[in-house]
C-alpha cells in the first residue's frame, strides 16, 4: 500500500510540473540552448565517471 501512495505522488507531481510548465514556461532562445547543450555534456560526463568511481569502491 505504502507503495501506491508513494508512486502516486510522483506521478501527481510529474503531472504538475508537465502542467505548470507548458502554462508559464517559455520557448529557449537558440543561443542558449546552445549554451546550455555545451554545458549539459561536461555534466553528464562528469556523472556518468562518479557513478563509475562510487561503484568500484
């Protein structure tokens, strides 16, 4: 049961950041989200090496 409520509410909470973000999100201009696709890439890499490190150890 304890199992349902918590899904429950991560999927309530999906659906309202789904909601709140079409309603008062705004397109990206081009060069920032060319900023940001340079930026996610490093971070990515960056997680994907401290997940590998944290699992050796």
């Amino acid at each position: 049961m304890t199992l349902l409520i918590i899904l429950f509410c991560v999927f309530a909470a999906v659906a309202l950041m789904v909601i709140l973000g079409q309603r008062f999100g705004k397109p990206m201009e081009a060069e920032q989200q060319q900023k940001y696709s340079k930026i996610l890439w490093v971070v990515v890499l960056i997680a994907i090496v401290g997940a590998i490190i944290r699992e050796m150890l």
